[in-house]
C-alpha cells in the first residue's frame, strides 16, 4: 500500500514540477527531484538515470552519501538502489 501510495505521489510531484519548471522560482525542479527520488525504488528506468547522474558528478554523490541517514527511509532506499 505505501509503495503505491509513493509510485502516484511521485508521479503526481515529478508532473507538477514539469508543469512549474519554467517558472523563475525553482519549485519545479525541486518537485521533480522528490518525485524521481520516490519513483526511483520501483522503476528501473528512473534508476538508471539517478545511477547515470550520480556516477558523472561526483559531487552530488558524495552529498548523498554523506546526507543518507538524515533523510527518510524512502530516500535512504533510493540512494542504495542508485549507487554506482
């Protein structure tokens, strides 16, 4: 139940931030990041373009590394599945 419950609010993020993205604010990028970050555990496609991400700047895998155990189990799950 929560893993659907994840799949449609990631869904319904990552749609919301391409729909505000070109706004000057950057909401929408910051909702398409949380919405890939819960689709991420279910769907491998997704997991492969965080896992291509993350192998081609360091910095930011570094950062996720170094914040895994901060951030909510979902999170925590999406930073082990993508690691490259």
């Amino acid at each position: 139940m929560l893993a659907i419950l994840h799949q449609v609010m990631g869904g319904i993020l990552f749609l919301a931030g391409l729909v505000v993205l070109p706004l000057p604010i950057p909401f929408g990028l910051i909702m398409i990041v949380i919405g890939l970050a819960l689709l991420a555990p279910y769907i491998l496609p997704v997991q492969f373009l965080i896992r291509t991400i993350r192998r081609k700047n360091a910095l930011i895998n570094e950062k996720l590394i170094r914040w895994r155990n901060n951030l909510p189990p979902v999170i925590q799950k999406t930073i082990d599945k993508t690691h490259p």
